[in-house]
C-alpha cells in the first residue's frame, strides 16, 4: 500500500536511475516498489527490528532476480536529524509518516533538504488533521506519552507547508490519502489500540486487505470520494531549487 504517488515525483525528475533516500522507511513498502521501477535506493530507520527486515527482504528480492544487485544501495539505521550522509547526495528524499514522531521536526526536515541535490524532489506524508484529532480523543494511548514512540504532533496542512518552505522547499502540490483507513483507526482507538482482536476491528482490517488486494471498483470509487474529508494521510509534494 503506496501512500506517495510516483507519478507526482516523476512529474518532478524522478528516472530510474535517480538516486532516492527513504527516511523513516518501515518495512521498506515505499523503498522496494522505487527499486522494482528503476530507481538507485537507500533506506534509513531508528528502528534496528525494521533495518534488519528491510534488508532481508531487499537482499531476496536480488536474489530471486526481481531487482539487479545496483538498485540497493543500502538500509541502515540512523537519526533522522543526524543523517549520515553528505550534502546533495540524493535526487529524490521521500519521508512518510515519521515526522509526527520527531520532537524536532524542524531539524528533521533541514537535514533531508541538505542532503538533497538543487533542483531534486521532496514528498511527506503525515497523519491529516481531522482523523488525527479524533484519534487523540478518543485514546491517550494512541499517542505519546502514553504511546512509547508514537505521535507527538497533530499537523495542520498550513503548519507542514510552513515548515517546508521554512527549510527551503517550493512546494508542488498535495493530496490526502487512504480514506478507507480512518474509520479502521478510529475503531481501534474506541476499543483501544492494542485490541487488534476485537470483532470489528478484525472485520473492517480483512476488508482493508481484501481492497489492497482486489482493488474493486466500488471501494476505489468510495476512496475517491472521501479521500478530501476522511484521507487518513496528508501527502505534500515540493522541489529543492536549482541553484
């Protein structure tokens, strides 16, 4: 399940070949399908668990032919206010559903624009405002400090946009992603979000993998139509001048 929209980032440079970091890349989801299109990735987590299982799943993707050894740059661990890496180093930097985990955001963003080359893509995606406030309502779990790493932020689109342009960026355009999921969320919290066994929220989490894997029509058509209100992610694209 992709929340940032490739074909946004091919309309600003995105090739295969580009040289593209993901920070703060979970499971990878996002680092494996820019490989399986060409394109040169690196992936960077705090998290050792998720490090060492992206690479796993990166090293059998070359070894079972799916991807050439030269897409894999690496996966490694690191801060993401701290990023090991040299200045203008990537083409594209894509970030999605980490900043809201960042205490300091700002200096989160300001390392991925300094990494990034002049004239390079940006994406970010956090948690959109309305399902997150009704997450927080609904349970002081779902968040920190309750929530061990969780959220410590509920962005409005202004102050993410600001933040971006603060650091740098000209900014692209946006959407909202994933409607579908907010009421999965909202159940999770009402229940509490470490009863992945209640009944409901066992039956909306199959008819969530059912419409990742099917992609009928009529959810499609739904998603669509409520993405502008319920999307549960806020997806904003931008550009690093040229110099």
């Amino acid at each position: 399940m992709l929340t940032i929209r490739f074909d946004r980032l091919r309309a600003l440079g995105l090739r295969p070949g580009s040289r593209v970091l993901d920070v703060g890349a979970g499971f990878g989801r996002h680092a494996y399908e820019l490989a399986r299109q060409g394109m040169r990735v690196a992936a960077l987590d705090f998290a050792a668990g998720e490090v060492q299982g992206t690479k796993d799943t990166f090293a059998a993707m070359v070894a079972a032919g799916e991807i050439p050894a030269e897409r894999f740059v690496g996966v490694l661990r690191g801060d993401a206010t701290r990023l090991p890496f040299a200045d203008d180093s990537f083409d594209v930097v894509i970030t999605s559903e980490v900043l809201e985990h960042i205490q300091n955001d700002v200096a989160a963003i300001a390392e991925m624009v300094r990494i990034l080359r002049p004239g390079g893509a940006f994406a970010a995606t956090v948690p959109t405002w309305f399902p997150e406030k009704i997450n927080w309502m609904l349970s002081d779990e779902y968040h920190a400090p309750a929530a061990v790493g969780g959220h410590v932020r509920i962005y409005s689109a202004t102050e993410l946009k600001a933040k971006m342009r603060a650091a740098g960026l000209g900014l692209e355009g946006s959407h909202h992603a994933h409607a579908l999921h907010t009421p999965y969320w909202w159940l999770r919290c009402a229940v509490g979000p470490a009863d992945e066994s209640h009944p409901l929220v066992r039956t909306w989490h199959r008819m969530l993998v059912w419409d990742i894997v099917e992609r009928p029509a009529a959810t499609r058509f739904a998603d669509a139509v409520l993405r502008p209100v319920l999307g549960k992610s806020l997806v904003v694209y931008a550009c690093r001048p040229a110099a």
